[in-house]
C-alpha cells in the first residue's frame, strides 16, 4: 500500500523487474520492445487500480471511521500513515534491492563481457602485430624486389646500349661487307665474262688447230701414199733388170 492507499502486489512488482532487466539489457530497443514495454505498464496498471478498489474497499469494512469514537479516530489516522510509509519503505527498499541485483547482474555480466573483450581484444592485437610483422616483411620484400628491379633496369638498359652500339657496327660492317661482296660480284663477272670471251677465242683458236692439224695430217697421208706409190713403181721397174744381169753372168 502507498501513501495514496495503492497497493502492489507481488506480480506487479516481478512485472516491473522483468521491465527493468529487459531496459538494462537492451540497450537499443526495438519498435516491437516498445510495445511490449508500454502493454506491460498498462497490464500493470489495471492491477494496481483493481488491488486499490479492493483494499481501499476492506480498509472501509475494517476501519469505517464513521463509527469510531475521536481517540480511536486519532490513534487510527497516525497508525494508517504509519502502515503506509512502512509499506511505502518496504516496497521502496523491494525496488532497491531488485535494482540493485539487476544492477549487479548487469555488473558481472558487463564484466564478464569486458573479460570477454579483453581477450578478443588481445587476440585481435596479437593478430595485428602478426600482421603487422608480416606486412613489415612483405614491405622489406619489396623494398628489395624493387632495389633488384632498379638495378636489373639499368643492368639490362646498359647491356641494351652496349648491344645496341654492337649491333650498329655489325650493321655497318655488313653494309660495308656487302658493298665489297657486290663489288666482288661485279668484278667477277667482269672476270668471268672475259674468261668466258677468252675461252670462246681459245676454242675458235683450237678449232682452227684442229682442222689446220687435220688438213695436215690428210696432206701427209696423201705424200706418203704418194711416196708408197713411188716406191712401189720403183721396186716394180728395177726388179726385172736384177733378174737379166743374173742369168748373164
């Protein structure tokens, strides 16, 4: 009962912790949280209005102060405000303890989550000193790739030039080589060709020989078959005179 003549009762006061814990652990509450919330206060005071007609009734069975004499009525008022800020301390006190235990709760659970925390927080650390390590080791990485990559550019870009300035004289002997062989080329055809007109002159020179030689060699086959001829007739005209001057003697 309060000072008003109100009393809660003990569903009423669970209802309201129920109110209070589900405020302390949720910390962003819904639409849907809301109305359950605002139903829950409205349950509550539909209670507390129904007790309050009922007990304000029996306090007017009990203590009708229309029949009471005046020292009954003087002791009565002063016992009815005592019993009310009783109640009103106790249920107060109820209230205290109750938050207080929400409190608590909320307390080790919060702690129990900061625990929890701490260590998530701790791994995450440990993780992000791993990567940080890691990312040390890939810059160092890279840092030397890049050192190497700087110095294979100007490796390759000075073996590039030196191969460049080789080429180029390669290029320059062979145009040079080139010129030389087609002049080469030309002077041996000049070659050839007046080999070839040399030859042609040597086989027309030959040819002539060949038949110069053959018009000679005809010539002294026709003398000495003349010659065999001339032989012959004189072989036939001394042998009979060896036969007579034979017989003569």
């Amino acid at each position: 009962m309060g000072r008003d003549g109100t009393v809660v009762n003990e569903n009423g006061k669970k209802k309201g912790l129920a109110w209070l814990k589900s405020s302390f652990f949720s910390q962003n509450p819904t639409e849907e949280d809301n109305v359950e919330k605002e139903e829950i206060l409205n349950e509550e005071r539909s209670i507390a209005m129904k007790e309050n007609e009922q007990v304000a009734a029996q306090n007017n069975n009990i203590f009708a102060k229309d029949n009471q004499d005046k020292i009954i009525l003087d002791l009565i008022v002063p016992l009815e405000n005592l019993i009310k800020d009783r109640q009103l301390i106790q249920y107060r006190n109820k209230g205290l303890e109750e938050q207080l235990y929400v409190a608590n709760e909320t307390m080790n659970r919060m702690k129990q989550d900061l625990v929890k925390k701490d260590q998530q927080l701790q791994e995450k650390n440990k993780e992000i000193r791993n990567l940080e390590t890691n990312l040390t080791s890939k810059q160092m990485s890279y840092d030397q790739l890049l050192e190497d990559y700087k110095e294979y550019q100007s490796t390759s870009n000075m073996e590039y030039e030196s191969i460049s300035n080789q080429l180029s004289a390669e290029i320059t002997k062979y145009n040079k080589l080139s010129e030389e062989t087609k002049n080469n080329q030309y002077q041996n055809i000049l070659k050839i060709s007046e080999l070839e007109e040399k030859v042609r002159g040597l086989e027309i020179e030959n040819q002539q020989n060949i038949e110069k030689y053959q018009r000679i060699f005809e010539e002294k086959a026709e003398l000495i078959k003349t010659i065999n001829d001339f032989t012959q007739r004189m072989t036939f005209s001394f042998s009979p005179k060896a036969v007579d001057s034979s017989e003569t003697e």
